[in-house]
C-alpha cells in the first residue's frame, strides 16, 4: 500500500505557486493545507473552486490576460 504524504504534496504546490506556476488539488486535506500555507506566505493567488477540486492561480498570471 502506498502512503500518501499530504504535507510533502502541499509544499509542492506552494513551490509551483511560489515560481508562478499554477496549481491543481483534489483532496479537500491538500487544499486546507495549501491554503494555510497561502495564508502563511501571505501570497497573492486567486483560488477557483470546482466540483472536483480546486484550482490555485498566482495573481501575476491573472493580470497577463
């Protein structure tokens, strides 16, 4: 059986966002721990929820379009 390690999942996201990259997680455990990183950073993202998870979106790449 495999472990999955939310932590280690949530601290990679934030690295993507932290580069400008866009993010994607289905887990609402993922996406708590993401958000409170977030917070922590005090980033700028605009986040989208949908119905199958959540779409995290540094606001740099919102003003490009």
């Amino acid at each position: 059986m495999k472990v999955i390690h939310t932590q280690r999942i949530a601290n990679d996201k934030i690295a993507l966002l932290m580069n400008g990259y866009s993010a994607f997680a289905e887990s609402e455990e993922v996406i708590r721990l993401v958000n409170r990183r977030i917070h922590r950073h005090n980033l700028n993202i605009l986040i989208e929820r949908t119905n199958v998870g959540c779409w995290f979106i540094p606001e740099q790449l919102n003003k490009a379009q």
